[in-house]
C-alpha cells in the first residue's frame, strides 16, 4: 500500500509540472512493436551516447528497444532535422521514413517539435553501414522493369514507385546513377566526380530493392556528360575550326568517346556501383554525338588511330568496361537506337553504334523503340500510333543482325504519350505482346517524368494471362535477409 501511495503521489506531482512521465513509461515499452520497419532488418542495441540522468549526474538505465539509440534533444530540435541528422546511422532510407518511425517510437504519430532535454527514442540504428551484394543472375532472365530518374530513386514517392510496380507484378528497377545532365547520384571518390548525391545510401537502397525480390539496375548515361564537359573542357570534343570544345547545335554537352580520362571515369563509376550490389550496369549514351556540325568535330582517337572508324571506338571502349565488370558478377546492357536496326550508313557513320560489334560486350542489347520516334519512316504519317509496326519490325531487324551472337534483346518500350492519340493501357499492352511475339524477353518502361499509370493499369490483366504477354520470371523474396548477406538464386518461370 505504501509503495502504491508513494507511485500515486509522484505520477500527480509529474502531471502537475507538465512531465507527461505516464506518456513517457508507456512509449518506450510500446517501441519494440511500433518501429519494425518491413524491408530492413534491425541490428543490435548500440551504446546510447545520451540520456536521462540522475540528480548527482550519472547515466539512468533505459530499456530501449533493440536496435534503438536514445537522443537528450537541444534547442530547436524537430522530428526531421533530427531524422536527417541520425538518417545514415539508421536502416531508414529516406528522412521522412525515419521521422515517422521516431513519432510511433515514442508514442506521438503527429508532432514534429521537441522541447530541450527531451529524451527522443531512434529506431533503426544500425552496428555498422550496409554492404549489399549483387545477386548473380542469368543474361535470359525475364526482366519487367520501370526507370526512375536518379532524384526520383532517393525520395518517398520513388519508393512507392518501386512497391507499386512490385505489387503489379514487375520484378525490376532501372535508376539513374549518372544522366545525361552529368550528375553524379550517388557517393563517388573521384577528381572528375561531381553531384548531389540523391541516392544517399546506394548499398541501402539496393537491399530494398533485393528485399521486395528485385532486380537493381544502375543506368550510366556514358559520353553525354554536361557537367563533366562544363567543369573540364579539355575533355570534350575539340573545334577543327577553333580549337576549343566542340557544341552539339549550340550546346557543350558531349565528353570525347576516345578520350581515356573519360573512359577510366566512366568504367570506374560504373564499377563503384556493381560493388554497392546493384545487379546489372547499364551504358546508356554509349556512343558519339550524332547532331550538329559533323564536320567541325575531332576526336581524340584520329591522332593515334587515324585508321580507326567511330564503331571502333565504342567497340574498344566496350571491350574493356565488360572485361571490368564481368568479373564482379553483374549483367552489362547497352541502351541503343531503336534505328540502328536498320542499319542505314549515315546513322552508324555518327553514333559509332555498330550492333554487331557491340553485341560481342555486353549481356543485354535494349532498343529504344518507342514508336513515337520513328516520324519519317516507312511512309506512316503517324508511327506513334502504329506501335505494332515498328516495334514488330524493329525486333525482327535486331533478331536478325545478332543472330548467333547470344545477347539478348530486351527492349525499351513507350509509356509516355508524345506524338500519340492512342496512348493507354491497352497500347502497353500492345507493345509488350509484340515485342515477346519477336523474340524480346522481358521489357523496360520508359517515362521521363516517371509517371507509371498506363503500365499499372495494365499489368494485372498482363499478369493474368498466364504466359501470352510474358513468362513470369520472379526472384526469391528476400524481405528476411539481413543486410549483407547473399541473396538466394532466381526461382525458375512462374508456370502459372
């Protein structure tokens, strides 16, 4: 009786000086079942670096949850500046994930604002960084993916993005680790590297990728580089009439494919994020300028190997980016126009994109052929809306020049409605048949605003046809692994 006397006493006197202590005592306890986070795996309880303290100074026991850390809040402390503080400590990708798991932690799901000497519970904190690893996979599996720009990727909506195309029934993801705009996404220690880092945690991001039973592609946008020609013009191409950096139509865009400053960087990049366990590297860009002043252009490569022809350039370059790569265990895929199936001299005269030199490099040919972009081909005044046509012609001509070469075709396809009127689900779904019927396996939805609405719609319908749009290739769900370990082989074709 004298015990509970004493606790009532005491729980009035707290309330009374606006303690809130009740509030307190009942949070902690409540954290272990509030900040289990589905797709990253906690680790141990850390040393906790602050808390309460006792009247003559010394440290009070708390029992926090495991994998927690507790933090004494200063003046002018928020929920998400101390989410951004403590976000690459934590499992959290993203610092609104990691603010709304420290709100259910301790007990408030609303409130962003903490007074001085507050004592805040963290989830998610990890003993030590995430190392991921790729997770081999054959060149034929069934690849069904959407792409996600490199800002995009490191945000909340791009994880919904990624869960949403998960649930739909795609197993893959492509995401910008460098565009065409240069930028740098991810944590890069080299001279020419230069970004913003929008994919804070590379190895973080990839095992949520493999913990929804995903496949990581890294785009590279290869030698159209803005920022890298801005910031080092010797590295461009050069002006047969003046000298200095060449401009596409106006504009400094374009690194010299034969220059091999520009090729070590590229190739180590790319080698950077096979070793951040993405699960395939992807050359987008591989190639020359194929606008502007042709003739004013000069390339490095016509000095040393005056002999030499574009395509033999791109083809060396190739050569020693897969000798590079291969051995780490990730697929190498190639970005190409969907028009170099035609093979017309004034396109390989410029792009330097020989297909059958190039097949001999990689894993993964994909052509971009969204119908759109054919205007001015085979007399169809509309080709955005004939994506029968040039998709169906597009993979027999691609089929046909690799043939014996065992790269596989695996396309880019239209989800995006430019210069077309028939822009919906059933379009999707039209491109995704006839691009299997010709011999494509698996596929890569492009939307530059990565707006996937069309593509969700159709998917479900897709899904359940059982094999008539494509086989169902799916990776073992891997929610349970932790954080560094291997991940298990891919499972056979769905046969449903």
């Amino acid at each position: 009786m004298r015990r509970l006397g004493l606790l009532s006493i005491t729980i009035v006197l707290c309330l009374a000086c606006g303690l809130g202590l009740w509030r307190i005592l009942s949070a902690i306890p409540a954290a272990a079942q509030s900040v289990q986070h589905p797709e990253l795996v906690r680790t141990s309880n850390p040393p906790v670096p602050g808390g309460p303290k006792a009247p003559d100074g010394s440290a009070l026991a708390v029992n926090l949850p495991p994998g927690s850390t507790l933090y004494t809040a200063k003046r002018g402390d928020s929920i998400a500046s101390v989410a951004h503080h403590y976000l690459s400590q934590t499992s959290f990708l993203t610092s609104t994930e990691l603010a709304d798991a420290i709100r259910k932690a301790n007990g408030d799901p609303h409130s962003n604002f903490l007074k001085a000497g507050q004592s805040v519970v963290i989830p998610g904190i990890l003993d030590a960084p995430i190392v991921e690893k790729s997770v081999p996979l054959a060149r034929d599996f069934e690849v069904r993916a959407v792409y996600l720009t490199g800002v995009m990727a490191g945000s909340d909506r791009g994880l919904r993005i990624i869960r949403r195309w998960r649930e739909v029934g795609g197993n893959a993801v492509v995401f910008d680790v460098k565009d065409s705009d240069g930028i740098v996404n991810i944590a890069f220690n080299h001279p020419l590297a230069g970004g913003h880092s929008y994919i804070r945690d590379l190895p973080k991001l990839t095992h949520f990728v493999h913990s929804q039973g995903m496949h990581a592609i890294a785009r590279i946008a290869i030698f159209r580089d803005e920022r890298l020609v801005v910031a080092h013009p010797e590295l461009a191409v050069k002006s047969h009439r003046t000298g200095q950096a060449w401009r596409e139509n106006g504009k400094l865009v374009w690194t010299d494919p034969s220059q091999p400053k520009v090729e070590e960087y590229d190739i180590a990049l790319a080698k950077k994020a096979a070793e951040s366990g993405v699960d395939e590297i992807q050359f987008d860009y591989v190639r020359f300028p194929a606008e502007g002043d042709q003739k004013d252009a000069n390339f490095f490569f016509q000095k040393d190997h005056p002999d030499w022809h574009r395509s033999d350039v791109i083809a060396d370059f190739l050569k020693h980016a897969y000798a590079e790569l291969h051995p780490t265990g990730v697929l190498l895929s190639l970005d190409v126009f969907g028009v170099m199936a035609w093979q017309r001299p004034v396109d390989l005269n410029h792009t330097g994109q020989d297909i059958v030199q190039m097949a001999k490099y990689c894993d993964v040919l994909s052509p971009m052929i969204y119908p759109s972009h054919f205007f001015g081909m085979d007399g169809i005044a509309r080709p955005g809306d004939a994506p029968e046509h040039f998709i169906g012609e597009s993979m027999d001509r691609f089929q046909l020049i690799t043939k014996g070469s065992g790269v596989v075709i695996r396309p880019w396809l239209q989800a995006f409605h430019w210069r077309t009127k028939t822009y919906s689900p059933e379009y999707i779904k039209v491109q995704v048949l006839t691009a299997k019927n010709k011999g494509g396996i698996g596929f890569l939805f492009w939307n530059a605003n990565n707006d996937y609405s069309k593509p969700y719609a159709a998917m479900p319908e897709m899904r359940a046809s059982k094999g008539q749009y494509f086989r169902g290739d799916e990776l073992a769900t891997q929610a349970s692994l932790k954080p560094g370990s291997s991940a298990p082989p891919a499972a056979a074709a769905d046969s449903r």
